[in-house]
C-alpha cells in the first residue's frame, strides 16, 4: 500500500496528471486526511469517492495554482464540511442553560489567550504518548477516534471544525446554525466525555 509519506512527495510540482490516475496516486492520502475526521471507514471512503466525482466533473477549472493533491483536498475539505453540516441538522440537540450540571468555567479558561483550554488543575492526568513501540501508537489512535465517534454527531462537527480544520467560533456558527452560547457549551461537553472515555483508557493518573 502507498504510503502517506510516500504521496507527500509525489507531485510536489504543479503538474497536471489524467483523472484515471487519481486513485492511485491519491486516495490513500484523501483517506487518511477524511478518516482523521469523521472517524468513520465507510464514511470517509464514501467521502474520498465524492471527491474524485467532483475534481472530474470539476477537472477544467484546475488552474494548477497548487498541486494536485492540494486542490483535491480542498474540495474534499468541503465534503467534511457539508457531511458535518447535514449530519448537525439531523442531530440537532437542544441545549439549554438549566440542563448544563456543571459550570464550563469549572474546567476551561474563559478569557485572553488560552479561552477554551483546560484550566491547570482541571487537566486529565498524564497523557502517555511515549509509545514504546508501534502498537502501542496503532491503539492509541484506534482509542481515540472510538471516542471521538462516540460523541453525538453535533458535538462532533463542532468539535472537528474547530480542532482539525482551526475554524473559529464565529466561522463555526455560522457553518452550522447554531448560537454561540451553544457552541460553548457543545465544545464544554464534548471536551468533557473525551476527556471521560480517555481517562477511561488511556490517561494515566499519576
């Protein structure tokens, strides 16, 4: 199987290749890119074949003012974007002040630079990631996108867009329809079960 080091090297000028090649040139690096993002083999494969649809559809308008691979993973970016959106919708919760036990200001900053991180003594225990050797990596990631997908798909789309695509909270809002107390609140709840399900199996308390 390609490798995703192997494809970060391949067509690193802006050369234009024959659409029947971008499978295999590409899709293994589209794959990793959708998987880290929606947690779902089926999904992100569902995902990467979109891709292709469209870049074919799309191909004339490639003006080869990036690679390839770049313009092939914007337009797969948008598919993660719209398959949140969609999915946002049909999961919307509701969420009210008076069904939030606890405080968000119990655990994360609230103002200046670190808004939204966790708070000093609010911190999960200590995260291991000295893996000691390869499968210990392999399970380390496998754990933790199960608790990513655990999460409801709202939560998820929220949680996605705001750490793996770095859109801010106004971007986000606006993507998804929602208020941004809202927002704050998904984001407090979402960290919250993560960090539940992680402490759960793999933190280490020290």
């Amino acid at each position: 199987m390609r490798t995703v080091a192997n494809l970060s090297t391949h067509n690193s000028q802006h050369t234009k290749s024959e659409p029947s090649q971008w499978v295999e040139l590409y899709s293994d690096y589209l794959f990793v890119y959708a998987f880290a993002r929606v947690h779902k083999k089926e999904v992100a494969e569902d995902l990467v074949q979109d891709t292709f649809v469209s870049a074919i559809k799309a191909k004339d308008s490639f003006q080869q003012k990036s690679t390839e691979r770049t313009w092939l993973t914007s337009i797969l970016k948008n598919k993660i974007i719209d398959y949140y959106k969609k999915k946002s919708t049909q999961s919307e919760i509701s969420i009210g002040a008076d069904e939030d036990s606890e405080n968000p200001n119990t655990f994360f900053e609230t103002e200046g630079s670190r808004q939204g991180m966790w708070q000093v003594d609010a911190r999960p225990g200590f995260w291991d990631t000295d893996y000691k050797t390869p499968v210990e990596k392999i399970e380390f990631y496998t754990i933790l996108n199960q608790c990513l997908e655990n999460l409801p798909e709202q939560w998820a789309a929220v949680f996605t867009l705001k750490n793996m695509e770095d859109f801010d909270a106004q971007e986000i809002c606006k993507e998804l329809n929602i208020s941004s107390s809202n927002y704050w609140v998904i984001m407090h709840r979402s960290k919250l079960q993560l960090r539940d399900c992680m402490s759960k199996n793999w933190f280490i308390e020290k």
